[in-house]
C-alpha cells in the first residue's frame, strides 16, 4: 500500500488519539494534498516544524497499529466479506463456508 494512503487509513482509524494540531497538519497534508510549506505559512509554523510534526503522527499512528490491529484486521473482516459475496454470486457453497469461517476467526 502507498505510504500516503496507509496514513490516511490510519489516520481514520486512530486520528482521534492524535492532538488536534497533528490532526490538522495530517489532514491538510493528506486530504488537501497542501504542501509543507503551505501548511507551514497557513499554520504560521516553519516548514521543518510541519515536517517534524508529520514525521511523528506517522510513527505515533503505525505504534497505534502496531499495538492494536484495527486497521489489519478491519481489512481482513472486509477481505472475507468480499470472498464470500463473490462465492454467493457463484453458489459456491464450500467458498462461502470458508469465507464466513475465516471472518469468525478474525472476529476471535
């Protein structure tokens, strides 16, 4: 996955345990795409704090991650889900099974 949407994911995940004001520089960066400079003029900081301050929400929200597992298992729930519509449009009974097997284990 692309560090840019891996953050982004994180961030929707684990945003709110980051101070308001990583979560605005995050969401400038990230949703408006803005650049560090701009951020840093907007916020009236220097470029370097913008920086400093994205380098870390970074490393703060993959330790969050790291330690709780959301966002892996919230894609493995959603992985599963999609096996098993995909064996329901084939009336692939055994498929399903084990999709809805596999989504119960996560959930364990």
């Amino acid at each position: 996955m692309e560090p840019k949407i891996e953050i982004a994911c994180l961030l929707d995940f684990y945003g709110p345990l980051l101070t308001e004001s990583r979560r605005e520089i995050l969401r400038l960066y990230l949703d408006e795409d803005l650049s560090l400079g701009e951020i840093a003029e907007q916020m009236g900081v220097t470029r370097q704090a913008v920086a400093d301050q994205v380098a870390r929400s970074r490393e703060k929200l993959r330790f969050y991650e790291a330690k709780l597992g959301l966002f892996a298992r919230w894609r493995a729930v959603t992985d599963a889900a999609r096996k098993c519509l995909a064996a329901l449009d084939k009336k692939d009974e055994r498929a399903m099974r084990e999709a809805l097997d596999n989504i119960l284990r996560i959930e364990r």
